[in-house]
C-alpha cells in the first residue's frame, strides 16, 4: 500500500510540475514583460526629446545699435530662438521683409522694440528669412534657419 501511496504521490508531484510548466508558459505570455524592455527603446526616444529640448532652449541673441543688427546675419537650428534687444538710446524695430509691407514672413514683424527693451521669436521651420528696422530701413538682418 505504502508503494501505492509513493505512486500516487509521484504522479501527483509530476501533475503539479506538469500544472506548472502549463501555467508557465501563460507567463511567456505574459511576455508583453519583455514589451517593457520596449520602453527601453523608449527610454533611448527620450534622450531624442531631450535633445529637442535643448534645441528648444537654444537662444541667439542679436544686438541692435545705431549702427544696426550685431551680428547681422545669424545661423540656428529648426526650433531655436532669436532675441533681439535694442542697446540704442532710441527705438528701433524688426520687420519680415519686404520694407514697407513686411509680407515674406509675417511673424518677424516683431515691430517696434523700445531703448533697452527686446523681443524674441522662434523659428520652427528651415528657411532664410530676411527683416530690417522698419525705423531704419538701411539696417538689415537676417535669420538663416537650418
Ligand atoms: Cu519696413
């Protein structure tokens, strides 16, 4: 009898092992798990926003005189932004191309910009784009955009 219960006691371990390895395999399928290894790619997409971040962040900056725009004609990336600021002792303006009617690029017409004041504009979009002091239209400018 005892040899029966050994038996029985067997078949019943391998029936457990044997649930085991059955349910096991739900596990695997529960492979969506390794899914999360995808957010690893993911992780690797973040660093790729925070790139863009910091091509968000970028800031050019471009002095107005009387003698005009310094530097003159600048180079940024898609994304970045340019902040002019008017180190004169009188107003000055930044204005799209074409004087007078600043239609090439309408958000460039950042206008008039006080003694000391400045004023920013990002520029999402690869382009050249051309502006002048509307006050002084002999003083130009321009932002190319890569
Ligand atoms: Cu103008």
């Amino acid at each position: 009898m005892s040899r029966n219960w050994m038996i029985a006691a067997v078949v019943i371990v391998v029936l457990i092992v044997a649930g085991v390895m059955l349910t096991r395999p739900q596990q695997p399928a529960t492979t969506p798990e390794s899914t999360p290894s995808t957010p690893t790619s993911t992780e690797s997409a973040v660093p790729t926003s925070a790139t863009e971040g910091a091509m968000m962040a970028e800031e050019t900056v471009v002095k107005i005189t009387a003698a005009g725009f310094s530097p003159k004609d600048i180079t940024i990336k898609a994304g970045g932004t340019v902040t002019w600021t008017n180190s004169d002792s009188v107003v000055h303006a930044v204005n799209s191309a074409v004087h007078p009617t600043h239609q090439v690029y309408s958000p460039l017409n950042l206008g008039n910009i006080q003694a000391g004041g400045k004023a920013a504009l990002t520029f999402p979009d690869p382009g050249t784009y051309k502006y002048h002091d509307h006050l002084n239209p002999s003083l130009t400018g321009s932002v190319v955009v890569e």
